[in-house]
C-alpha cells in the first residue's frame, strides 16, 4: 500500500497550526514516513499541486484568491481537514461575521485605499464555502488531538476528539472553577482538547478551541450578567474565536433577557 | 471490631514507619485547593480541610489509562505498575464512596484495572469537620463502619483508631507501642460527645426522606425543565461525585501502523453523546432527560442490585456547580415545586 | 453490604471481562443494499465450541484502531460452531466494519445481557413480531424454537419491511413458509419490485390474518424501529397476553456490555445487565423504556 498523499496549505491566520505539526519533534520523522507531503510551503519547497488523499487547511478565508485556491484544493482532494479555529469557526476575524456590515467596517480600516492584492471578503471558515469532512479546532491546534487524527485517517479509521467541554479536562486537573470566583470563563462552552491549560494556570478560558458539542449559550450568558458583566462584554467576549457559530446560537437571547426585564 | 487508642503526637511517628508500606499520600493544600496528592509525611497535609476536589476515586479508576496493547494479533492486557499507596485522610462519605465503587466493579465482571489499583492501596480514614455544604447526615454516611483499613478519630488528646481489615492490622503491628487498648468511661463519654458534635456541625439543611416517591411524582414536573434551562452541561457534577463510575472507550493508533491503544476516560450522563446510537438517535437528546438521569441515580435508585440511591453526602456537586444545580437544590425544588434563586 | 477483605479474598476467575478475542469473518454477504450478514469463527478453535449463550443476548464486537459496540447474534445457539451477525451500516464503527474481508478478524467478547426467558418460554406458544432490522436477534429465536420444535407450542412469525428489498433473510423466511409447523407471515408497506407474492401493508395488519392464538399460553417477541412498539403493543395488548408475556428487545449505547460504563443505563437498570429484553410489564413502570406514546396515559 502507497503512502497516502498529503498536502497541507495555510490561509489566513498566524500559520501556528503548521508550525505546530513541524513541531511535532520526535514524531515529526514517523508523520513524514507515514504519508507522502507533496505540499507543504511552511515546510518545503519543490510543492506539487496533484491528486490527494488529505489536504489540511489551516486559516479563513479572507480574500477572493484564496477561495479560488481553495476551491481547486477541493477538487483535488479526497478528504479536506479544517485544522485549527480559524479554518473551523472563522477565528477572530469572523467574529462579527452574523452581524454584517462587512463593507462599512473594511471601510472604516482601509478607507479609499487601493488594494493591489486579491479583493478582500468578510472572513469566513472553510465550510462556509467547500465540504469539509473533519475539523481539527484549537489555537493552535494540540498535537496529539492531531497526530491521534492523522494516524487514525492513515488507518483507514475515523478520528475521535472529546466531544465534552474543556470544564471535563479542567476538573480531571483539580482546579477550582473560575465562573465560582465570580469570573468571566468560557470553559462551559468550549469543545475540550487542550487539556485545560490556561485554567490550570488560573487564566479563564477564551474559547480559542471553538464551540463544543452541546453548548448552553443562554445558561452562561444569563450566568455572566448575573455576575455582573454587560450584555455588550458578555457577547464580546463569547464571540472572539467562533464568533460565526456561537453568534447563531445567541440570536433570540436577547430578545429573552429583554423580555425578562420587562 | 478492634478499637485502639493512640496519642495524637504519635501519629507523626507512626506514618513515618508505614511509609515502608507504600507512597503515602493525602488531603494537601496546592494554593486555594486541596487535592489528594503524594505527601512525605503528616506535615505536608491538612487535615482540618472538609474535602478536596475530586474524590479519592481518581485513585481507583484514574481519568484516563490505557486498557489495552493491539495490533493484528489481538489485544493484550496493559498491566501497568501500580505502586502500594497510603490514602491517609480519607472522610467516611468518601469511603461510603468507594464502597459503592468497590460493588461496582468488583462483583459481577469484576474489572481487574480497578481491582489491581483498589488492592494496592490501604485506606486509612480520618473524622472531619463538616461545613454548610455536606449532608452526610442526610444520608446516613456521617460515620463508617466498615470498608476502611484504619480510621482515626480525632478527640482532640488522642485519636480513637478503628482496625478495620488485617492489612490495617499489619499496619498496627508495624509500631504495636504506640498502640494501647485501654479503653475507659472517659474515652466513650467523649466519642459520645464527639458523635454529637458531629451531627450538630452538619447544617445543609438537606432533607432525602421520601425522596424516592417524590421523585417519582415530580417525574413530570416542568420543574425539571427549569433546571435543565439553567444547566450548563459542563460535566463537572459527575466529575467530582465520589459515585459516579461511567466512563467512555476509544482506540487510538499508531501512526503508519494497526497497532495501538484501547484507552478509558471518564464520562458523563451530562453529555449529548452519553446516550447517543450509531444512526444518529439519542435516547436522551434533551439536557432535561440527562439531567433526570444522573439525580435519579444519586437520589431515587442506583442500579437495581443496589437499591439505594448512591449520594454519600460529600457536598461536592454543591461546591462545584457553577449554577447551583446540586442535590440540595434539585431535592428542594423538588420537594417545594419551586427552583430557588 | 458486602465486606471489601471478603470481595477481595473469594475472587475465582483473573480473566479481564473487557478482553476481546479474535474471531475470523469466514463469510459475509450483503442481506440488503445497507445490511451485511457476517458469520465468524474464533481463531482459537475451543472459544467457538465454548461460546453458549441464549437467543436474544449480544456481543461487543471491536474492530481494532476504531473501537467496540454492541451486536446483537441473529444465530442460534441449537446450531454451534459460527456466531453469525446482522450489521446496517449506521456510523463509524460500521462503516470501518464493512470495509473488512473475508478472512480478516474482528474482536469478540461476550455473550451479554439476559436474553430470551427461554425456560419460561417452553411449552408456551410463541409469537414473533419483527420491523426492519429487528429481525436480527429475533432470528435466533425463531431459529431456536424450530430446532427444538418438540418443546414449544403453536409457532407464528410476523414480519414487516420497507420494501422486498429492504427485508432481511428474505430468501430463508420464503422457505419457512413451506413448513407446517409454523404460520409465517411476510408484509412490505411498498412493493417496488413489482413481483411481490406476500402481503403489503404495515406490520400489525398481519394480526387480522394470523390464526387465533391461545393468548394467555402466548409469549410474544417484539423488535423493530421504535415507531413499531406501541402499535404492536396495543395489539398484543388488545389480545389478552399478559403483560409479563410481551418481550421486547431494546437498544442502547454501550461502552463495556457488563454493567460498569453506565452508558446503558435507564433510570437504574441497565440494558446489558437487566436487558436487553424486557417485558411490557416493565416499560409501564420504566419510563424512559420506550419513550413517550407506550406507557403515557395507560392506567389499566
């Protein structure tokens, strides 16, 4: 049995997912003998643009060319991989991707100024424009999280990551819970995988893994203005890593908490 | 029973020598929390501390462990070296908590990772000082009889130390002098003393009677579903439940190869995916049905056999819960058809 | 409660209850366009001849690097030496099992769970009812009952599917047809093909062309997709057999098949323990059985 055909391609985003797999040290050597890399442009030269088994997507999509590029990734690949939060839910940069308005902020950025690069679009995920078989979330991504997929997708067998949120990881590590403290933490929202690293640190979690299986938006929305925060800093601040995707699930919440306080 | 008196400067001394046993380990402080953690010796631990995070179960069945080597000849055991540990300073609601486990696991099908871990440690039990969480009183489990090694008691002066199981025993035997059987009217008259102190410090409020028929009434109940609006399904509940024994299974693999690991971790009935089948049905797709579940668990039935409800009373999901879901709370709302504030 | 030194002292048996064994897939076959039928037999020789177990009970199956689920044995135990399986490509585990040949080897460990109250059953009369893919363990008892044809009573099988295509077993149920000694009833709700010969129409329309039953000497065993339980049931029901005498046989999630990943769980028994048949006496207590339109509103 050939190698299967791997290619792994970055959009936009800070590229820490590809530089986590060439991070993977000791088993770096063990995944380049595994499967055939004919692209890999953080890693390699000499690229070629065939037929692949996998191509891993790191990035939104933000401009025109890239989905052109993306498109043409798609077409040559059996199986497309999200990898890492931006690719998965938009990251950052699509936070206030469901509330519009694209067109008057990139205004309000660049003005009148002529874009010599491709035109710009309102950044999104990558399913938001081709199939996407499987999502690698995390910020970056986590290398056994990845490496446990790859190997899994080399077998012929179907990757497996927690489908909990990262509050499981967080109390298999005996901290104590951040939202207890009074303090803003995302953890009842976030897909685990990370291993609880920031709140083992006692840093409340951001979200950066994106939204778990089985979110309760408006328990922790609720929760958190009780605690004092703003409605504004509370959407802010669920919103910053998958902006897309947990906007969707607030909408209507507002409308409620409005009502309540009728 | 054989029940010993030993000085309380002593104690010192005497886990000092069972160290020769095995890894001693118990209740110590790491900044805010307390966990169970290896100690080198009394000083290291805090003892007046009401519990810690997760339960000593993490002891018997760790978060996640591999159960199995594979490759295409099949699966092979994965014995790993379990170390002889001393838990000192376990409280009698945790070990009314292994208890449950050890019916559990070691019965029927008796599952050897948890039998190999649970016959290399020792449990040596403390009395502790309940606060407004615990409802140990509630359910009975204020004071253990059985199921422990060695429990001490601390009457201030001394402890009273209960041998429960010859490996306890040979504990006792490893330092006979600092042991002494002389019993008087003084020492009963202060256990009695103690027993009343105790029950007295218990002040949850938590009040079990008749839960199983009111349960079964409020099945219904859209009491319920207000609860469930609230839950955040974060897990953390059954995580640090001394009773909670569900766990999951996944293969993992090695690159290039079939060969790899069959690994457990906990799970939770909090999940979506806890009662998920192939195909895509779930027979408890609301957050509400999950949540029936784990309190019918904990305050209606365990498992059949077992007939009684399985919470021991810790207080942990009352110190866990970010929205105060707990078995105070749910009992009351029950009880009262109403969710407090 | 039982004491610890104790339960540790009286252990008999180190076997690890979650170790599977490897059986060899010596034949597979579609049965329709998304059901293969596997027959399989253990590398070691004495695990095929050892393995009893009673109609009605189930196996882990594990496929390695993917995982393990709960398979339900459609053989016999009355015909020893190949654990035959009835598997629908659901999910992933499946999907990676369909992928395997002739000659490559599966994980096995069990049997589990309660299976058909056979003991009861004898010298009862019997009557099947299965939907769909609930023909799988429902096959071991029909298969069952007609190798020990002497120790039974009256024998009826109801069977409905989609379409004729759609319908397990098609071919050997046909032939059971010729017999005598059982009344096998045979319905699509559309026949597709055009050349159809048995009945069309849903399952429980078969009752109003089955002969009269003895209803308090009936066991009777329901499995098919949820949808199918209440209606047989108040059929069933509206025949006199008693409640304790309505078997059903239920699905779940599953982690372990012995009672100690809590997967299972309903209310506080568990399927693999408890289960997976049950009677209607139990689903009327046992709210989460079944689910909403079986037990709601039933009082008498």
């Amino acid at each position: 049995m050939s190698s299967p055909r791997v290619g792994i391609y970055g959009f936009t985003g800070c590229a820490g997912d590809q530089l986590m797999i060439l991070n993977c040290e000791d088993r770096l050597i063990d995944l380049f003998g595994a499967v055939d890399i004919l692209s890999f442009a953080m890693a390699k030269s000499d690229n070629k643009d065939e037929e692949l088994d996998v191509a891993f997507v790191e990035g939104s999509i933000s401009t025109e060319e890239q989905l052109e590029h993306l498109k043409n990734i798609r077409s040559r690949a059996k199986v497309l991989v999200a990898i890492g939060t931006c690719a998965c839910w938009g990251g950052p940069q699509a936070m206030k991707l469901e509330e519009g308005g694209f067109e008057k902020r990139y205004k309000g950025v660049y003005g009148d100024a002529k874009i010599a690069v491709s035109k710009a679009l309102e950044a999104q995920p990558v399913d938001a424009f081709v199939k996407v078989e499987l999502k690698i979330p995390g910020c970056p991504i986590d290398k056994t999280e990845f490496l446990s997929a790859v190997s899994k997708i080399v077998a012929g067998r179907h990757p497996y990551f927690y489908k909990f949120p990262v509050c499981t990881e967080c109390k298999w590590k005996e901290n104590l819970c951040i939202l207890l403290e009074g303090k803003f933490c995302a953890g009842p929202l976030t897909k685990a995988g990370c291993g609880a690293v920031c709140p083992s640190h006692n840093i409340p979690c951001v979200g950066c893994w994106g939204p778990t299986d089985d979110l309760n938006v408006g328990a922790e929305y609720k929760l958190l203005i009780e605690k004092g925060y703003s409605p504004e800093e509370v959407t802010r601040k669920i919103t910053k890593f998958s902006g897309a995707e947990v906007a969707k699930l607030m909408k209507g919440l507002e409308l409620k908490d409005m009502e309540a306080k009728k | 029973m054989m029940i010993l008196k030993m000085k309380k400067e002593d104690l010192s001394v005497f886990l000092e020598t069972v160290k020769e046993w095995g890894e001693l380990w118990g209740p110590a402080r790491k900044g805010e929390r307390v966990v169970f953690q290896r100690v080198d010796g009394l000083s290291q631990m805090d003892l007046k501390a009401t519990r810690t995070i997760i339960p000593p179960k993490k002891f018997l069945y760790p978060q996640r462990f591999t159960m199995f080597d594979f490759d295409d000849k099949g699966y092979v055991e994965r014995t790993e070296h379990v170390p002889n540990r001393i838990l000192f300073g376990i409280h009698p609601c945790d070990i009314h908590g292994i208890q449950v486990m050890d019916e559990l696991f070691l019965e029927e099908y008796r599952d050897p990772y948890y039998a190999e871990r649970r016959e290399k440690t020792l449990l040596l039990g403390h009395s502790c000082i309940p606060d407004d969480k615990c409802m140990c009183s509630a359910r009975d489990t204020e004071f253990i009889a059985e199921g422990f090694d060695l429990f001490f008691t601390d009457l201030k002066m001394f402890y009273l130390v209960w041998v429960g199981s010859s490996r306890g025993h040979d504990l006792v035997r490893m330092r006979p002098e600092l042991f002494n059987r002389n019993i008087g009217r003084d020492d009963i008259l202060n256990y009695n003393e103690y027993r009343k102190w105790k029950k007295a410090q218990v002040q949850s409020g938590a009040d079990f009677t008749g839960m199983p028929d009111i349960f079964e009434l409020g099945y219904n109940s859209p009491i319920w579903d207000e609860l469930a609006e609230k839950c955040l399904s974060c897990g953390q509940c059954t995580m640090v439940c001394p009773t909670c024994n569900c766990f999951n299974v996944v293969d993992e693999v090695e690159l290039g190869t079939v060969e790899g690991t069959r690994d457990r971790f906990w799970d939770s009935c909090m999940f979506r995916e806890y009662s998920l089948v192939a195909g895509g049905h779930n027979f408890r797709d609301k957050r509400v049905e999950r949540l029936k579940l784990w309190y019918t668990h904990k305050l209606q039935a365990y498992i059949s056999e077992f007939g009684e409800p399985s919470c021991v009373g810790c207080g942990r999901c009352v110190a866990t819960c970010p929205v105060d879901i707990n078995v105070v709370t749910v009992t009351k709302a029950l009880r009262e058809q109403e969710v407090g504030k | 409660m039982k004491r610890l030194h104790v339960i540790l002292d009286d252990r008999e048996v180190d076997e690890n209850p979650y170790q599977p064994d490897l059986w060899r897939i010596v034949r597979r076959y579609p049965l329709t366009s998304d059901v293969n039928f596997y027959q399989a037999r253990a590398v070691d020789v004495d695990k095929t001849l050892t393995m009893d177990y009673l109609p009605g009970q189930f196996v882990m199956g594990s496929v390695l690097g993917e995982g393990e689920a709960p398979f339900s044995i459609s053989s016999t135990p009355s015909r020893p030496g190949l654990l035959e399986l009835c598997v629908r490509k659901m999910g992933t585990l499946t999907e990676t099992l369909f992928s395997l040949k002739e000659n490559q080897t599966i994980g096995i460990r069990g049997p589990y769970g309660n299976g058909f109250p056979i003991d009861k059953m004898e010298g009862k009369d019997v009557l099947i009812i299965a939907g769909g893919l609930g023909a799988a363990p429902l096959r071991s008892l029909l298969l069952y009952v007609l190798d020990n044809r002497d120790k039974f009573g009256k024998l009826v099988y109801l069977h409905g599917a989609r379409t004729p295509g759609d319908m397990l077993f098609r071919e050997e149920f046909m032939q059971l047809k010729e017999r005598e000694d059982l009344e096998c009833l045979l319905t699509v709700d559309k026949d597709d093909t055009g050349s159809w010969t048995e009945r069309t129409g849903v399952v429980t329309s078969l009752f109003d062309e089955m002969g009269p039953i003895d209803a308090a000497n009936t066991y009777a065993a329901v499995c098919g997709p949820p949808v199918i339980y209440k209606f047989v049931i108040q059929h069933l029901v509206k025949l006199n057999i008693p409640k304790h005498q309505i078997l059903m046989t239920l699905e779940r999630r599953m982690k372990c098949g012995i009672g100690k990943c809590g997967h299972c769980a309903i209310e506080y028994l568990y399927t693999c323990m408890d289960g997976p048949v049950f009677t209607y006496w139990d689903v009327l207590h046992m709210k989460e059985l079944i689910g909403k339109g079986v037990s709601d509103n039933v009082i008498a």
